[in-house]
C-alpha cells in the first residue's frame, strides 16, 4: 500500500487540478518474499506495512480471502517499527505453535479489517477477512505428506526418492512410532532394531553440495521447481549398513530439516536479504508411515518355548503385511555366522497364509536355553525394498541373511552337555546340569535317537531315573556290566499333563528313539568288546595275553568264575584260585591290560569246560578281592581236558587194559592215558605204558599187559594238541595261548610228568602186594593164602618158576592150576586150595 494525494475535479474528465488533501491507504506492500521450515515456529520479520498496528495478523493460506482456504495458520504482529515517508515494518511469529505442513509455497495473507475496529473483540479470524495477497511464504519441508516406503526387518534399508522444497543434505527422517518435538523424546521414544536410534541421513549427491549458502542468494525461491529441475529424482536416506532388525510393523517416517542455525534460502523484499528465525530444537513433521516387512514382535516380552528332542511349531506369529512369507533360524547371536547352533536347523517356509504356523520339520536336538528367533523375508531381492514382493516358493534365505532379531526362544532341555565317568561292574550315579527336571527320561546309548544303539548289559534296556529336583541321574542298586567305551547321554522331557508348549506331544520317552536330545558322554570304564574269549588246555601252563578295553588300568584284574559276581562260582584247580593280575612290568596301552603270568608258571589242573573271564577295576574300593566284585563278564575261557575228574575205570591186573572212552571238552583220539599212583609225578610202578584210542575203537587200551598189584591207581591224562597258540579247530576263532610247558623231543604226552590231569581212580583187581610168599611141604596138600583186590573164587593161581611163561617148571603133579577155595572180603585175601 501507498500514501498518495486526494485531488479534485469537478464534472471534469481531464485534469484534477484541485489537491484537497493527502489519501493514506493503509496496509502491506506486495510480492514480498519469506521462508520458514517446516517443523519448527515461523517468523517472518521485517514485513512491509504502511502505518502498521499492533492489532495486524498475517494468515498462512493457499489462496487469500476465499472461505474454503487452507491451512488458515494465523500469525499475529510481535513488534511493529514506524518511519515517516517510509513502510513501516512489522514482525509475525506463530508463537509457540509450530507449523506442520508439507513443503512448498503459500500465500502471506493480510487482513485490513481489524484497522476498522480498534476493539479486537469483533475481529474474526475467518480466512475471508484475510484477503490482501502480500506475497510468498517458502515453506522448506517434504512434500508431499504421504511419502510412504517400504523396508525389510533383518535388511539394511534406504528410502528414496524423497521430494521436497529445498532440500538440503541437512535434512534427517527418523523412524517413531509418532512424530513428536526432539524436546519430548524419551528413551522409550526409540524404536528398538533401527541403526543410529532409527535417524536416517541423506545420501549426499553432488548436485546438493553445490547449493552452499554462497549461492542460496541465487536460487531463484520464488520458483519451487528450480529445485526440482536440479534433483528431479528426489532425496534418498539411509540407515547406514546396519541391518533393521525392529519388529515388523507401520512407523512414521519423521521429517526434520537439520540442527537449528543452518542458513536458509534468501528472504527477498527488493534487495533485501535475511534470515528466517526458528524455534531451537527440532519437532519431526510426519511426511509419511514406512512399512517394515517382517514378523511382529511380542509386547509382552516373553519368550515362545519348545522342547528340544521334539518338533516345534510357533504359532499365533503376527506377521506385516499379514500373508508375508519367511524363515526362521535360532541363533545365540542374530547375523552372527559364529552364533549357529549345531542341531538346529532352518524352519520351513511359512506360507502366504494368514497366521500360518513357523514350523521346524524335524525334532530339534540342541541344548537348553534361550536362544534367539532370527528370521528372514522370503523376497524377491532384485527389485529392491521400494518395489519389495513375495519371491517364488523356491527361494530360500542364506545363512547370512537372518538378521532380524524377533525374539526370544525358551529351548527345554539340558542347559549343558556333561561328561561323566562310570565303572563296568558297578553302580553308576552322577550330578546333571541345569535344564533338566525330574520327570525326564535319560538313556544310554550309542547314538542318540536311535533304537540300534542299544548299550546291552545296561540296567533298565538303558533308561535311568532323574531325582533330587532334575539333579542327579541314577541306574539304581542294579550293576552296570556293559563293555567299556564313550557313551551318550541321551534326553527325553516327559510331558506332564500342565505342561503347555507350542508342539505335539510324541510318545512318552519309551524308546532309544525318543531320546534325541545329546546331554554328554559316559565314560564307561572296562573291557570291550564283551566277547574276548580265550583258550586253554588242562595239565599245562596258561596265558590270557593283552585284555582290550577302555581306560583300562594296571590295578584292574580278572578272574575264572563259573558266573561273573557269584561266591560260589569259583573254580577249583586254577592256580591262584583263578586270579589273574596285571602285569606291572609291561607296558600298558591306553585300550588295553597286560594281564600278569600267574598261569604260566603253573599248570592248570581244572575240569574242561567253559567258564567266564571276569574283570574288576582297580578303581573301585573293594580293591578287587571277592568273586563279588568281579561282576563284568568279558568273554569265555575254554578249558580242553576231561571233565568230570572223577570218572573212575576198572582194569584186571595180567590181562590187556581196555576201558570206556572218558567225557570232556575238546578231546581226541590223539589224547594219552596213563595210569600212575599220582598225576603228574614219576613213578617207580610197572605200568604198561600209555594208554590211546586206536581209530573207531571207543575204548581207551594199553597195548601191553597190566602186572602192576592190585589196588586203587589214577587214570591221568594228556592233551595230544600241540602247545601252539594257535588251536585247530577252534570255533570261538580267538587266540589260544597255551604254552610249552616241556621242551622234550618225544611230544607232549611221553614222560608221567606230562599226564598232570587226574581224571578218576583206576581200580586194578589182582593180587597185591605182588612180594607174597607161602610154603608147602611135599607129599602133603599144599593151601596158600593170596592177598588181593577184587579177588574171586573163580581167579585161578599157577605154581612157575617164572609167570607167562607157558613152559615153566612147576612142583605140583597135579592140576598146573589152582582154584581159589574162598575169598574173605574184609581182608581182600583168598585162599588157594591144592
């Protein structure tokens, strides 16, 4: 507005020639230029007024004096300044409203009417009063509002093409649940998963380091589109290269022009320049919501819970949008390659379907614990988060790419994998790690999860009972006689009936393979395998060799007992009792027990037969020194030789000695018999040498005549196998460690010494002692009194010089034979009459 003069003319239509006073036509002068920023309080200064008040308001509007104009901000007049023959000039602040509205230029519109009416009362703020254009307001902001984009939880994401008026690299979006003041944020005002406390900054291009605040005098404000021109594809912010890892969900995607003080483009009345004044902290503008692609994590904080050894499936997973299709990958560590846990493998997919479960196909076998649920987005990747979609259905997410952190997982189980030792033949019980309750179900097994591997000789098929709150693991008062080795310890959770968790339920622990979950190892210490079977033969020296096993020691010991851990089992005629030491001079493997030379320097006079290596460890307290304490059975010793040793025969003495084949184990027609007064010592008797079994005969015949006395005699035995370590035809295919107890050129079975196997008496019937004597007198009948055993009245005695020899001289004129008359068995004695 202007100051002009009030001229007069009088039904003229030339020349007003008349002044007849000054017209003063109050107001703001036109086509001034302001900018403010979004976000933050907006004055405009220095504004143009002829004569201005204290009572002018300028309005924000998009056109002036219409009714139906926007936004309608109203700015009242905060100082006014006065000049003669000048404007005036007049400051307009919002005051303490801040103004949110996209960027872009609005109409400074004025209104004369409150110069009508000092009294304010009657002054309406409708937007038809503010009617004077007075000129432009430069509003820097995003523009427009809705700049909605789209990201991917477990991705880095940058938004772009971000459109605006002067955009600067100042500028920063930060992602909140609502736009508020940087004044009232609070620590729960940020949104957890996105980098930097979910501030983005611009990606700075070239084009915007060049509008410094030495050209901003230079950029035509007036005309919004030269900013266009000049980035016409927009602004794009980035989160850095940290992945998003927030809860899937719609956030606000919050505008801020930049720490408050930066220059702003020129403010243009003529050749004036200034600068806009702002509030000093930052309220965000809402320019649009960003989508973050991905499942929604709890509110309440609580973890999902499956159990390990089981399948799991999670359910009631909200997903944004609803039918997005992802994987899931428990982790210690979210993006961590060296955070993936052994026996956990990836979910399936899940579907496009709403609330479709998350599930693992196969049973989870991983330790106890809370791990992390870290998921993926099954997307199409080439197109970019801006134009994200479902990717096909064969598209699966790599390892690196779980890096959404949605929660926790509570994984039942045990908490720690444990490494425990037992002893073969006896009790075993131990401590248990955390995770483990006492209705669970422990097995030992040689894998878990699987029904072959079964460990025999375990009490229970295996399964041992949990007590003391999950503490302790027990196989009761029953004996472990398994064979040495590692073993696992295998878990089970037994569901009882208020236990909820987001699986099925699959059996009750009865089975090795519901016991999948791997707690730790046993140790069992003892012989293996259980089969070391060996092989000996009666009536000489013997030698177990090197027992195998695990952990095996030099106090460790073993013994012959006819059943592993009875009393009276033992057997009689081992040397030793049948003990068998380990041999502390020789070097002991770690899988292995030099077993000491206690029955290489003895014979070994037992039965034949079959009887069991029993092992004791050292270890134990008993110090191994009861048949009790021998309770693991490692294999068979088998004794070749007669049994059993009281298989009495009867021979006639001066006849050919021919007796019933004896019963035993592993015997041969290449055994020897001898009959001796005791086995296995000289003797001074007249034997007739060694008896045999000659080819299909089944008897046992000495070839020469019996004429030893009368009497009770042993019938003692040799083995005619070879002292060899190796024995022909033994079907157990173990090695036989006999040794030579006689270096002697004549075989095995040649001296009385080599017969040490008593196998019965040999009751010889004949006249005994063989130094009897009698005398008769010629003429006259002659009775001679004949000791004996076994002597009957049918025996017959011949009178010779020398006895066989049929043509031997004899006294008698009569019968060359006689007749035994009686017999008196209480004295074994006979009477031969004449």
């Amino acid at each position: 507005m202007t100051c002009e003069r009030l001229c007069f003319c009088r039904a003229c239509t030339a020349r007003f020639q008349v002044d007849v006073g000054r017209f003063t036509l109050m107001g703001p002068l036109l086509r001034q230029t302001f900018t403010c920023v979004s976000g933050r309080t907006c004055a405009v200064n220095d504004f143009g007024v002829w004569h201005p008040r204290a009572q002018d308001r300028l309005m924000i509007l998009d056109t002036c004096g219409t009714e139906d104009a926007w936004p309608q901000i109203t700015m009242p007049a905060r100082s006014v300044a006065t000049f003669v023959n000048h404007p005036g000039l007049t400051a307009f602040s919002t005051g303490p409203n801040v103004v949110f509205l996209s960027g872009g230029a609005y109409r400074l519109c004025w209104s004369g009417v409150a110069l009508q009416d000092a009294n304010l009362s009657t002054f309406s703020d409708s937007s038809q009063n503010f009617n004077i254009d007075a000129g432009v307001l430069h509003l820097i902001g995003p523009a427009p509002l809705t700049q909605d984009r789209t990201c991917i939880s477990g991705e880095t994401c940058s938004i772009r093409d971000i459109r605006g008026l002067f955009a600067s690299d100042s500028w920063m979006v930060m992602v909140l649940d609502t736009c508020r003041s940087q004044s009232n944020f609070t620590q729960n005002s940020i949104i957890p998963g996105f980098p930097n406390s979910g501030l983005a900054h611009t990606v700075v291009d070239v084009r915007l380091q060049n509008l410094s605040q030495n050209n901003l005098s230079t950029f035509n404000a007036s005309d919004a589109s030269d900013f266009h021109n000049l980035l016409p594809e927009g602004l794009t912010f980035s989160w850095g290269s940290s992945p998003v890892t927030a809860s899937g969900g719609i956030y606000r995607l919050c505008w801020c022009a930049g720490p408050p003080g930066l220059p702003l483009p020129g403010n243009r009345t003529g050749n004036q320049t200034e600068r806009s004044e702002g509030s000093e902290s930052c309220d965000f503008l809402d320019m649009g919501r960003l989508m973050l692609v991905g499942p929604v994590f709890s509110q309440t904080g609580t973890a999902s819970t499956c159990i390990s050894g089981q399948t799991c499936s999670l359910r009631g997973l909200r997903r944004v949008p609803t039918d997005t299709p992802g994987q899931l990958l428990v982790m210690d560590t979210c993006g961590s390659f060296g955070a993936l846990l052994p026996r956990f493998g990836f979910t399936t997919s899940a579907t496009s379907e709403r609330n479709s479960p998350i599930q693992w196909d196969v049973p989870i076998t991983a330790l106890g614990g809370q791990y992390r649920l870290c998921w993926c987005a099954l997307q199409n990747r080439s197109l970019g988060s801006a134009n994200w979609t479902f990717a096909p259905a064969e598209v699966r997410c790599d390892m690196d790419d779980f890096l959404a952190d949605i929660g926790a997982l509570h994984l039942l189980g045990p908490e720690r994998r444990i490494t425990r030792t037992c002893i073969s033949g006896w009790t075993c019980q131990f401590q248990l790690s955390a995770g483990v309750a006492s209705l669970d179900s422990l097995m030992l097994l040689e894998t878990c999860g699987v029904d072959e591997a079964v460990v025999h000789r375990v009490p229970g098929a295996g399964a041992a009972t949990v007590f003391g709150s999950g503490s302790i693991v027990s196989w009761g008062d029953a004996l472990l006689t398994a064979p040495g080795g590692l073993y696992r310890l295998c878990w089970c959770r037994m569901l009882g009936g208020n236990v909820t968790v987001n699986q099925s339920r699959q059996g009750q622990c009865a089975l090795p393979q519901d016991h999948r979950v791997d707690a730790g190892s046993v140790l069992l210490v003892g012989p293996s395998p259980l089969q070391q079977d060996r092989t000996c033969i009666a009536g000489r020296t013997c030698s177990t060799e090197r027992i195998y096993g695990e952990s095996l020691g030099p106090t460790d010991s073993l013994q012959l007992l006819a059943t592993c851990g009875v009393p009276e089992g033992t057997i009689p005629r081992f040397p030793l009792n049948g003990l068998i030491v380990s041999d502390v001079n020789s070097s002991q493997l770690p899988s292995g027990m030099a077993v000491q030379a206690g029955f290489e320097s003895n014979i070994v006079s037992a039965p034949g037969g079959l009887y069991r290596l029993c092992w004791c460890s050292g270890l134990t307290p008993s110090t191994c020194v009861h048949a009790t304490d021998f309770q693991t059975d490692l294999g068979v010793m088998t004794i070749l030789g007669v049994s059993p040793q009281q298989q009495d025969r009867t021979c006639i003495s001066g006849r050919v000695c021919s007796v019933d084949p004896l019963l035993g184990l592993g015997l041969s027609i290449s055994d020897s018999y001898m009959i001796l007064g005791t086995c296995g010592q000289p003797t001074t008797l007249t034997t007739p040498g060694v008896g045999q079994s000659f080819g299909s005969l089944p008897k046992i015949t000495w070839t020469e005549v019996l004429t030893a006395a009368g009497g009770e005699y042993r019938l003692c035995w040799c083995s005619g196998l070879p002292s060899a370590h190796t024995v022909q035809g033994n079907t157990s295919n173990t090695s036989v460690v006999v040794e030579s107890f006689r270096n002697n050129t004549d075989g095995p079975c040649s001296v009385s010494w080599d017969f040490g196997i008593d196998a019965g008496r040999l009751l010889l019937l004949g006249p005994a002692p063989l130094s009897q004597r009698s005398t008769c007198a010629a003429g006259q009948a002659c009775v001679i009194n004949i000791a004996g055993i076994g002597l009957a009245s049918a025996d017959l005695v011949m009178v010779q010089e020398t006895c066989g020899q049929p043509l031997a001289l004899t006294p008698f004129t009569g019968p060359s034979s006689l007749q035994l008359a009686s017999y008196n068995i209480s004295t074994n004695s006979s009477v031969a009459a004449s």
